[in-house]
C-alpha cells in the first residue's frame, strides 16, 4: 500500500490521507545531479537535521511536479489530486509517496518557499520524511505568481557503481569505516576514547595505507608494509597530515607529514621539500596535498590561505590567488585538488566548517554542497576521480560520519555514520 500525505500550503493548511496501490512499471533513470536549488535545499535541511541521506533525484517525479505545478498555476489555486498516486509508478518497489505544493507571489523564490515548508511540521515531515528520491518544478502564472511542486517517493534506488576503487572514513580514534562498496582494511592502530588520530593516506592503487597519530607515528593498513621513519613528536599531538607521492608502494612508500607549525617532513627517501609556509609556535597549518605528479603541492592554512612548495628541484607550482579567505578565523578545514592537476593546469577545492565547498585555480562553480550555518561540523572533502576542472564533484564528510555528495557525485553509504558523536576525520579515497 501506498501512503500520501496531502499537503498544501497558502493562507490555510490542509491535510489528509490517500492510500493507494503500487502498480509495476518500468525503471526511470536516476540523476545523480542537484537537478534545482530545490532539491539542493531539501538536501542541505536533511544534512542538518541528524544528517538524514540526501534524496536522489528521479526524472519520472520531475515529470509529474511540472505537471501539478502547470495545473495548480492554471486554477489559481492549491489543490492535491493524484500526483503521489502516479508518483508510486515510477519505480518497482515503491511503498509511499508524498507531496508539498505551495505558491508565493514573488515569481520563483526557492528560499521562501523551502522556509514556509520548513516551519511547516506537515511539509518539514515530507522533506525529512524516510523517502529515497525526490524531484521539483516551478511554474509561473500569468500574474507573475510562482507555483511550486515537490514530488516525493521511498523506493529502491537503482545501484550506481562506486567511481573509486577505495574511500575510507578516518575517526579519531583511528578507526578506517569502509564506505560505499569498499571492503573493510586491516589496521593495526587503535586508541578507544583517546583522539588522537588526524589523518590518513591511501597508496595509489589503494591496496591500503597509513593512519597518522598526533604524536607523528605512521601506521598502516591493509596491504601496507611497515611505516617508514619519520619526525615524531612523543607526548605533543602536532602532527597534522599526511601525503604519499605518486611512486609509492606498500614494499616502499614515500611521502611526507605535516606539522601544526607548517613543517614539511619526508620520508621513505622523499626529496627535501622547497618552499611552504612557517608559523613557530602557531598551530595553525591544516592539511596538505600534492600534485598527481608529485612534483610539488599546496600547504593549507586555517584560515584558507594556500602555500605553494616544490618536491626537489622541480619548479615551484603557481601562487594561488582566487582561494576563498578568512583572515583571522581559522574555519578552513580541507584541500583537494583535481585529478590530474599539475603546476600547468592547477584546480581544486577548499572546504570550511560550515560545510561550503569553495573553488580555486581553475575550477569551476561547486553545485549542491550539504551546508551548516553556524555550525562547524564539517571535516573533509574529497573530489571524485570523474571530477574535472570545469565541474568539481566529490564528497564532503560531517563531524558524525554522514557523506554528501556535490556536483554530481552520486551517492555513497557511509560505513562509520554515529549520530550525536563528532568523531570523523578525514575522508580518503582512491
């Protein structure tokens, strides 16, 4: 059976209750995009709300929310008929289906109408109600009126393959939570209840890695063989990140670890490193990455500032100049670059604790990134192996273990998600 809950939204409410049957039909194609702003903030309200999944959008609910958006524009007025009915044969399996309509005399206004539904507790049941997929469309009447429909529908998602071949999420206590269709990693460090874990690498066939502790110790996993020396600070959690250059292997990884003062460390036969950035006794350096030929890379700040080194003699990569900055609030929280990027052709993206996904180089706008205002929850941001430079899509990960994608990236399960326990990392993956 399928269950609607009716929902209408102008000067009055109304409420009620269709049950219907779910007949067979074939299978529509699922987009993984932030198809509107809509649904980017359907999205960004289930992040926020206990970090609830993100609702994939389904091109056979789109069809229908333009329908009852012409419809209800046309009349002039709100009304329910049978879209939920029509919304349960979109896909085998449906259960229920849901819908919110509303109209604001402001033509298209995403924001309003999200916030009217939000403050409405039988539309914010829709929106963060057990459903799977969802679509939205707007319409204009001749009066300049905006007329909107949301379609929703809890259904068996069709599976997207994974575009990586390992992504892993990182606690503090240094435990690896396989997400997606990855397979669990053997590890070999864990401190329950003690944070101490900051970060972790990946090899580059991601047959496994190493946990970094605060203290500077390497540790692997999976098929990784046995850490390399490196600087280690025993009794002082300043270590900070950790990078492994593009020639590694689990016999013979090389790569280097970032202090909170900005030191660059190598090791397992790393060239020395050129350039950077240095704050004696500020602990303000975040992260770092290198460049897919690990001829240099970039030096992240709290505050979002980006430092360019060389590895060895190999020139030093570009300054970067369009990276979002905050000047004295250290709210900058991670740094990838575009696959594939080198000092020629450098893109990549920074992340903040409130969860925005910010653009720099040569990389184009960020679409459908989860957002927290106010609340620095957010902790690490990956780009997927199919982002480009033009269109940026990856994952960001929450304080509990929740992943989003943005700019396309479909959805991935998240193998560590604890709600109510801010304990994630980092997210890594290969």
């Amino acid at each position: 059976m399928g269950r609607f809950l009716r929902r209408s939204l102008s000067a009055t409410f109304a409420l009620g209750l269709l049950f219907v049957s779910a007949p067979p039909q074939s299978v529509a194609a699922v987009d993984p995009y932030n198809a509107t702003a809509q649904q980017t903030l359907i999205n960004q309200d289930r992040a926020q709300n206990g970090g609830l999944p993100a609702l994939a959008w389904n091109n056979c609910l789109a069809t229908i929310a333009q329908q009852n958006a012409d419809r209800i524009a046309a009349q002039g007025y709100l009304s329910h008929t049978n879209g939920p009915t029509l919304d349960l044969g979109c896909l085998p399996g449906a259960t229920y289906a849901g819908e919110n309509i509303a109209y604001t005399s402001r033509g298209i206004d995403d924001a309003q109408v999200n916030t009217m539904f939000m403050n409405s507790a039988p539309h914010r049941a829709n929106i963060l109600g057990n459903f799977t997929l969802v679509a939205t469309a707007w319409t204009i009447a001749s009066n300049g009126y905006g007329y909107i429909a949301e379609e929703f529908l809890n259904a068996p998602v069709p599976a997207v393959a994974d575009p990586f071949r390992a992504m892993l999420t990182l606690d503090a206590f240094g435990r690896l939570h396989a997400d997606g269709s990855t397979l669990p990693q053997a590890t070999t460090a864990y401190w329950p209840n003690w944070r101490i874990a900051t970060a972790a690498a990946l090899l580059p066939d991601a047959s496994g890695g190493y946990v970094l502790d605060g203290f500077g110790g390497l540790h692997p996993f999976g098929a990784a063989g046995p850490a390399p020396a490196t600087a280690y600070w025993g009794g002082w959690s300043i270590a900070r990140d950790v990078a492994l250059l593009p020639g590694s292997t689990a016999a013979a990884p090389s790569g280097y670890t970032l202090d909170g003062w900005g030191g660059l460390h190598q090791f397992g036969g790393a060239p020395a490193i050129r350039g950077g950035a240095m704050w004696v006794n500020w602990d303000i350096a975040k992260r770092l990455v290198l460049l897919s030929d690990g001829t240099g890379g970039y030096m992240l700040d709290g505050w979002g500032g980006l430092h360019a080194f060389a590895v060895g003699t190999n020139p030093m990569p570009p300054t970067i100049t369009n990276n979002a900055f905050w000047p004295g609030w250290s709210i900058a929280r991670d740094i990838a670059l575009t696959p594939g990027s080198t000092a020629s052709n450098v893109s990549g993206v920074t992340l903040d604790g409130y969860g925005g996904v910010h653009p720099f180089g040569t990389a184009g706008a960020v679409q459908g990134e989860a957002m927290w205002p106010n609340w620095n929850i957010a902790r690490s941001v990956k780009l997927s192996p199919q982002s480009t430079a033009a269109q940026p899509q990856g994952w960001t990960v929450d304080g509990y273990g929740g992943l989003h994608p943005f700019g396309g990236a479909p959805a991935v399960a998240s193998g560590g998600y604890s709600l109510g326990r801010d304990l994630a990392v980092q997210l890594i993956e290969g």
